[in-house]
C-alpha cells in the first residue's frame, strides 16, 4: 500500500504529533456498523503500531500503519487529505472518495 499525504494535511498532523515516536494508523472500523464490508476508515495517533499490522509505503517521513486484512476495503494507492472548509481529513483513491470526513482520534 503507498500513501500519499498531501501538504495540507501534513501540516495538521503535524500539530496533534506530540512525540516523534508516535505512529499513525489508518483503521477500517467495522464496530457498529452491522457487516464488515460496511466500515468506516479513521485515523489513530498511537505510540506503537498492532504487531501485525505493515506499514505503509508513504511521501513523507511519517510512519503510517494498517492491519493487511483492511486493505481488500482500502486499495492500493490511498491520498490522506485535508479540507480546511469542512475541518476534517479525507481519505481518497484515484477513483474515488472513500471518506470526506475521516476522523483523527489521539489515543
């Protein structure tokens, strides 16, 4: 998986990062949401990734988790965005957007 983080949202990960060691994981998040192919993908700030979880090929110099099971949900090629009209992270592929509002929660 190869991520792209564009400069927007960089900079606004950049001000939730407290430490250099903190990790972000790109999660799809099935909890509540009746199946598992109906799922929404959020971010977490996290000090240390799932031990199975792979990192992400990325742009930049941030270490960006998932777990492999979620990628048939995700793709290949991800853009993690931000909109500054909406306030909120998106997460898109080539084809499409797969969250307008994708949620950065610091655990």
């Amino acid at each position: 998986m190869f991520i792209t983080v564009t400069e927007t949202a960089l900079a606004e990960i950049a001000k939730k990062l407290k430490m250099k060691e903190n990790v972000l994981r790109l999660h799809y998040d099935t909890e509540g949401c009746g199946c598992a192919v109906s799922g929404v993908p959020t971010l977490y700030l996290e000090q240390a990734s799932h031990p199975k979880d792979l990192q992400a090929d990325c742009n930049v110099d941030i270490k960006i988790y998932y777990n492999p099971q979620h990628q048939i949900f995700l793709g290949e090629k991800l853009t993690i965005d931000f909109s500054k009209k909406a306030n909120t992270f998106q997460l898109k592929t080539p084809d499409e957007i797969l969250s307008p509002r994708m949620r950065l929660i610091e655990s």
